[in-house]
C-alpha cells in the first residue's frame, strides 16, 4: 500500500517538475550566447520529454501496483 501512496507522490511531484522545466525553458530568452543556447535547448527540451513520459506513465503504474497488491 505504501508503494502505491509513493507512485501517487511522484506523480504529483512531476506534476511540479514540468512547471518548474516550463519556467526555466522560458528563462532560456535570457541566454544571449547562440552556442549556449543551443545546448541549454536541447538538455531542456530532453527534460521536457522525459518528465511529460513519466507523467503519463506513473498514474498507470500506482494502478498496476494497486491491483496486484490487492489481488484484483
């Protein structure tokens, strides 16, 4: 039971990680070298990808936890 209360957290807390990745991508209009901006793009935009997975991915699995550890 405590995994599932965990999966549930992670999710919320991505929820709050994909704002924070939306803030500093819109930080990035800061960055006046091109040659820094292109790679600070690209890590953000990896990030961006990794966590929006995740979001979709996590609530699925706390429900595939919660059914085997209640035996449904």
């Amino acid at each position: 039971q405590k995994l599932v209360e965990d999966i549930k957290k992670a999710a919320t807390d991505l929820a709050g990680a994909a704002q924070t990745v939306a803030e500093a991508t819109a930080a990035l209009k800061d960055v006046k070298n091109p040659m820094k901006l292109k790679s600070a793009k690209k890590s953000m935009d990896y990030v961006q990808a990794v966590v929006g997975a995740a979001q979709e991915e996590l609530p699925y699995q706390g429900k595939v936890v919660a059914a085997i550890v209640s035996g449904k």
